[in-house]
C-alpha cells in the first residue's frame, strides 16, 4: 500500500470515530516526531494504535481492515493486564479474511453504522473448516450456525468467539460502513492468527509521502 493511501484512510478514519462521538486518546493524533523517547512505553512494547492491512491482496476496498488498539496486555512481557479492546471501520463488501485464533476470545461488537456479517464455521484438529454446526453466543444467547452460515450484528449487537472458531467478516451491502469493536483477552496479531489460506497480517508500505499518524508497525523504525 502507498503511505499516501493510508494518509487519506487514516484521516477518513478519525472522521468517522468523530461522528460517533467516539473518542481516541490523544497520542492518536502524534505526528512522528512526538514519538521520541516513548519506546519503554506499554504503547509501544504492546503494539497499540493505528494498524491497517489489505491482507497482501492490494486491494484494501475489497479485502481490508482499519483499527485502532487501544489497550492490551503483554503476557510475555509479565503485563497484569490480561484483556485488549480495539475500535475497527468495516466497510460495505470488505472482507476480513477468514481465520481464528489459538488463544484469544473475544466479542465482537457493531458499535454503530450499517450492519455486520459474520461467516462462521468450525475447526477440525487439522485445522481445516469444520463441516459440523457450532454453537455461538449471541449478546448472552445461545445460537446454532450451520458451517458456513452467517450471523448479522445490527448496532448493539455482540457475539462470543472462542478459539478455533473460524471466521469473516464484512460489512453488509447498502448499509453503509460499520463501526466495530471488539473486546478480548489479550491480543498478539504476530502469533495468534490461523489465516485459512495463507497471506499476510500487515501491510508493505511504499513510502511516497511521510506518515500522517504512524501504524503500530512503524514504532522500530521511527522510535
């Protein structure tokens, strides 16, 4: 992805937190250079702030995601803090790809805005899609989802995710952007993502313009 495109996502991005009176903390609007000096922070050490991915497809219409982290633990690291939350923009048609993860839980949570498709399935112990129903938890109830099927959140609606649940997600055609949350137990997007086919967490950025904000992956190179 080009550093300009990012720019322009990012600052779509704080208009539209903006008009859900959803407030960032203020080392979100850093430019690079407030940075320095700031690397023993739990900021840096746990990856929190700006992370955008078009999943290697180069195409972040159809296959991205733009979130903010905006708290997680390190249990590497010995952190007592043991959850993670992050603020997500799911637009129309924009699929996060489909996977799970080994150790996080987490709910899934449409804070606002057009509604949000969940495309669920099982795992076997090989890791492929289960062809078995599962069971998920939908703001408190129980639901069956045949492999396959899908749940739609409409704003205030949750689900549960355990580990090994596969899934995707997009935001439902006509409906406009979404705004995501999600709420967890610690977070590592290094580690604990099982892509169903293989591709690529974080982005290759071509540096044609400086960073409006840095991504949580520009922390080595810039701190």
């Amino acid at each position: 992805m080009k550093r300009s495109e990012i720019n322009a996502l990012i600052a779509d991005a704080k208009e539209f937190y903006e008009s859900f009176l959803f407030k960032l903390p203020p080392w979100a609007f850093w430019g690079p250079d407030d940075w320095k000096g700031t690397g023993d922070s739990e900021v840096v050490r746990n990856q929190l702030g700006w992370d955008l991915t078009d999943y290697g497809a180069g195409d972040f219409e159809k296959r991205g995601l733009i979130l903010f982290t905006i708290r997680n633990g390190n249990l590497a690291a010995g952190d007592k803090k043991q959850y993670a939350e992050k603020i997500m923009i799911v637009r129309e048609n924009q699929i996060c790809p489909m996977h799970f993860h080994w150790s996080k839980t987490e709910d899934i949570i449409n804070r606002g805005g057009g509604n949000l498709v969940i495309e669920l399935y099982g795992s076997t112990p090989d890791e492929e899609l289960g062809k078995e129903p599962i069971t998920v938890i939908v703001d408190g109830f129980a639901r069956t989802v045949e492999p396959g099927g899908t749940v739609v959140l409409t704003p205030g609606e949750s689900i549960f995710l355990e580990q090994g649940m596969y899934h995707r997600f997009y935001g439902e055609p006509g409906k406009g952007k979404v705004l995501v949350g999600e709420v967890s137990s610690v977070n590592d997007d290094n580690t604990d993502n099982r892509f169903h086919k293989e591709q690529a967490r974080f982005p290759d950025i071509e540096e044609d313009e400086a960073p409006l904000h840095l991504l949580c992956t520009d922390y080595p190179k810039y701190i």
